[in-house]
C-alpha cells in the first residue's frame, strides 16, 4: 500500500442556500470511489451566512491531487474547490 498524504480540502457553496450536508454526502462518496478515505469534516464560516466545507482526507502519494479537484468541482452546488494543504500521513 502506498504511503498516504493528508489532504485538506476547501469547498465552497455558490450560495448560503446550498445544503452542505447534501454536498458533503456527495463528495465523500466521490473520494471513495477515486481512492481517497474521507476522514473529518467540518463547516468555516466565510460571511453573510456563507460557510465553506472544510475535508480533510487520506489520499494515496503515488496519485495526483488535482483530480480531487476536478471531481469535486462537478457537485451542485458547489462554486469552487480548493486544496489548501498536503501533507504526508503515514508510511
């Protein structure tokens, strides 16, 4: 098994209305299927109501972080994602 990084993900909602927890069930689902281990998650008020979706996850070293990204990016809902940490893990 390879060694895992320590992913910190920032997901931002296009607006205050969007169900966060709805989005959260989506990309843990999304993590899992491309090889990732959803770990924490918690909720980062912005402003005027508006609060980002903050995951932290064990991802695989030996594939690119990018295309956590990229999937994310594809949930209603979602305005932007963004990775805003890497770290080694284990191994």
């Amino acid at each position: 098994m390879p060694a895992l990084a320590a992913v910190t993900i920032r997901i931002m909602p296009v607006s205050p209305s969007v169900d966060l927890k709805k989005v959260k069930e989506d990309a843990e689902a999304i993590i899992k299927k491309i090889g990732g281990l959803p770990h924490s998650t918690e909720e980062q008020p912005i402003a005027f109501g508006l609060k980002a979706l903050i995951l932290i996850i064990g991802w695989p070293e030996n594939l690119q972080p990018e295309i956590i990204e990229t999937e994310l990016a594809k949930i209603d809902g979602v305005n932007s994602v963004e990775i805003t940490d890497v770290r080694r893990a284990f191994g």
